[in-house]
C-alpha cells in the first residue's frame, strides 16, 4: 500500500478522534477560515472525498461532476454552498461517521494504486501519489481550522513530511500562479521534524534560507498562519518573498492570512 495513503488514514483518524470531543455548541461556531464552522470543515471534506473517488473509479461521472461545479461557482455558488446543501439533513455526529467511512475508502483505493497513474482533477491531471498527498494536506490543514477555534494544542507527527515536500515542489508555482517572475533559485531550507529529525532541501547558504521547525513551515504554506506569527527564521529577498505568499494548494491565488490574524 502506498505509504502516503497509510498516513491518510491514520492523520484523518485522529482528526476523527478529535472532532468526536467537540461539544454540541462548538459545531456551528465559525472556525478562522472564511468563517466554516466545524461542520462546513467536515462536509467540505467528505465532499471532495467522495468526488476523489469519482476520479479514481469513474472518469465520466467525475468529469461530469466537475462541469456541474465549475458552472456553479461561475454563478458565485461557493464550494461551502455546495456541501451545505448536499449535506443538510445530517447533523454532525452523522456527518463525521460518513466522512471517516468515506476517507477510509478513499485512502484504501489510492493506497492500492498504481502510483504513477493520473488521475483527473479540477486543475491538471495528478499522479496518484500526488493525489493522496494532496487529500493528506487538504485533511491535516482543514483539521487545523477547528483545533484554532477550540485552542487545543495539536500533537504533531513527521506525517506532515509529506506537507513540507508539496510546499517546496510548489515554490516556483506560488509565483507563476500570482503572474510573477520567480525571483530566483529556491532558497535552503532546513525544519525540524516533530521527532527531532532533521530536514533539509536546496544547497546550504548563508544568504538565502528558511529554518525553523516543521509544523511552522507546514502553517505558511498551506497559509493557515502569516509567516510573522511563526518562529521562522528568514532571510534574503528571495526567501522573503516566498514565504509572505506561499501556497502550495491548488486554485487561484490566495494571499495568507493577515499578521496576528490566526495564531492557534
């Protein structure tokens, strides 16, 4: 089974495990991202789930999921919209127990995969390997949303390598997708892994670089923390740069949040 996929399971089932404490009242209340409450967090992830499945075992119907989207959100439907009313008869205890049926398949089916077929998606094609990295992001970031909102701490695991590695292979195309030149070869960087271990990409140097931990990393590029509200060390106008609009989720570009704005 691919590894990546083992690690999905696993981060969505402790992420299940988390979301079963939520108090009844804490289910409708607006986490930091656009305002989803805990609820709009889940649907939009068995939604997209279940639309992952449609890529994997039935290209038409995904195809035609996707052109029924895609003409929605040119009416300003927004993808929140969209789960809500797919999801509106069920209250959060169902909605949770679907959603973690649903990522389990999900994972089980790209775990057992070719890792190198491609998958079509809403932007272009992915490797299943790829694929499941970005269901593994998607899980992990959206779960934070909801750990902010009730302040609770988060144990973290070196699962999120697989975050760390999308936010490099994304550096030149955080830039392109703003319609900006890349200003330069990518920085070094070198985090801290939640087990100590250490992570290193890029030629070392003095000039341009990132270091700090992990999880820090993981919070600016998948923009759920402004790089000022984290112990980042950056330098050099290149690395700079990068790290006030990274973004290594796919999709417009989106600027993070502003300093002070979300901080855990």
């Amino acid at each position: 089974m691919l590894p990546v996929a083992h690690d999905l399971r696993d981060e969505a089932t402790e992420l299940h495990a988390f979301l079963r404490t939520l108090a009844p009242g804490e289910w409708g209340r607006p986490t930091p991202f656009k305002q989803w409450t805990p609820w709009d967090v889940v649907a939009h992830l068995h939604f997209f789930d279940r639309v992952s499945l449609l890529s994997l075992n039935d290209p038409e119907g995904f195809a035609a999921c996707r052109d029924d989207l895609t003409a929605k959100m040119l009416q300003g439907i927004s993808l929140a919209d969209e789960a809500r009313r797919e999801f509106a008869d069920l209250d959060a205890g169902t909605l949770l127990d679907r959603w973690i049926t649903s990522c389990h398949e999900m994972a089980e089916a790209l775990g057992n995969s070719e890792p190198r077929r491609r998958l079509p998606w809403f932007g272009p094609d992915m490797s299943v390997s790829m694929f499941t990295t970005a269901r593994y992001m998607e899980t992990w970031a959206h779960g934070q949303d909801v750990y902010d909102l009730v302040h609770r701490e988060r144990a973290h695991t070196d699962r999120i390598k697989h975050i760390a590695v999308i936010g490099m292979k994304t550096f030149g195309w955080t830039f392109v997708n703003r319609g900006e030149d890349v200003p330069g070869a990518p920085p070094y960087v070198r985090l801290t892994a939640p087990s100590g271990e250490t992570w290193e990409w890029n030629e070392p140097s003095e000039e341009e670089f990132v270091r700090g931990t992990a999880v820090d990393f993981c919070h600016v590029v998948t923009q759920g923390r402004n790089v000022l509200d984290t112990a980042l060390d950056v330098r050099g106008p290149v690395a700079t740069r990068w790290m006030s609009i990274a973004q290594c989720f796919a999709g417009a570009a989106t600027d993070p949040p502003a300093p002070g704005e979300r901080t855990g």
